[in-house]
C-alpha cells in the first residue's frame, strides 16, 4: 500500500476513491505542508490537480523537484503541448482526463507497479551505498593500523576481523572504533591490539 498526497481546491471523490484502491490519501490544508510532507518522504505519490483557473503545473514541478515521490498532474481542462512538455521534463505525470475513470485506473495501476520497480531500485541503491560506506571505513581503518602500528595490510585485515568476531561485532563497528581512536586527542595508538 502507498500513502498519496491529494492536492485540489475542489471535492475529488471519484479521484478520492481511485487513490483510496492505491493506498492511504492525505489531503494538505496547504501547499506548503504538502511539500513538507514530501521533503519528509513521508508520501509515495503526490497527485495534484489543475485549479480551475489554470494554476497547478508549477507546484506540480516543485513537488517533483524536492522529494522521491511520483508526482501526478491532473489536468481540468485541455493543456497546451509547452505546459505538457515542461510537466513531463520535470519528472511529472500527467494524467488522462479524471472523467474517463477505466483510463484513470488503468494509469495509476502502471503507475504502482512502476513505483514497486522504482522503491526496488531505491532500497538496492540504499544498500549498496551502506556497503561502499563500510568498505571505505574498514580500508580507512586498515590504512591507520598500518601507518601507526606498522601493521601488514593482512595483519590489519586479521586484526580487524578478529576484534569483530571476539566482541560480537560487524567489521565496519570495529572499524569505527579504530578511526575514532586514532581521532581523539593525544592517543598515538587507538583501540587495543
């Protein structure tokens, strides 16, 4: 299930239901804590809607540009093909028209399935970046054990694994200990050999 934030002036309860089928529908009392919602990462979807007197497709651009949502526009009325291309250059969709509602569903049903595709990406993203994190830590850590100590890297890297193993620790906690060690004022040594 995905959290949605609705942003209208008027009722949408066709569209209401529709998002209801996708997941949780939170609806801002203003576009300023609609972005704060988003900038929180607190929504998977942001759909907003055309006023009637034309407004939307800038705040449509700026929901895009300061979260990870998938921002929906929802035209009211026909959009000029300038408007069109500038909503879709700035990672916006725009949906068909909210009075054809198989059109509509068929839309967000693609648009949950390309977002399932798009959080599966984010999450491998978010653990690869950890391991690059904790491989630059552990080889950081090695690098002062062998410039202070006098280590070989191997004696380093058994070192490293040893203390993790014997405490109960991942390497990259080890790790940490030895580059805060190394850190503090007035100690030439780190952690314990």
């Amino acid at each position: 299930m995905y959290t949605t934030v609705l942003v209208s002036d008027a009722k949408c309860e066709r569209l209401n239901r529709l998002l209801g089928k996708v997941g949780t529908v939170l609806t801002p009392s203003s576009e300023e804590e609609c972005l704060g919602v988003l900038e929180r990462g607190g929504a998977d979807f942001a759909v907003v809607v055309q006023s009637e007197d034309g407004r939307g497709v800038a705040f449509a651009l700026k929901c895009a540009a300061v979260s990870d949502a998938t921002v929906v526009f929802v035209p009211v009325r026909l959009l000029p093909g300038m408007l069109l291309d500038k909503l879709t250059a700035g990672g916006v969709c725009v949906m068909p028209s909210p009075e054809d509602e198989g059109a509509c569903e068929l839309f967000f049903g693609q648009l949950t399935a390309i977002r399932a595709a798009y959080g599966a990406v984010l999450r491998e993203n978010a653990g690869l970046r950890r391991k690059v994190v904790e491989a630059q830590a552990v080889g950081r850590a090695k690098c002062l054990l062998v410039e202070r100590r006098k280590m070989t890297e191997q004696a380093a890297h058994r070192f490293i694994e040893k203390t993790a193993m014997d405490n109960r620790l991942t390497r990259y906690a080890v790790a940490k200990d030895i580059i805060k060690g190394y850190e503090r004022k007035g100690t030439s040594n780190g952690i314990g050999a």
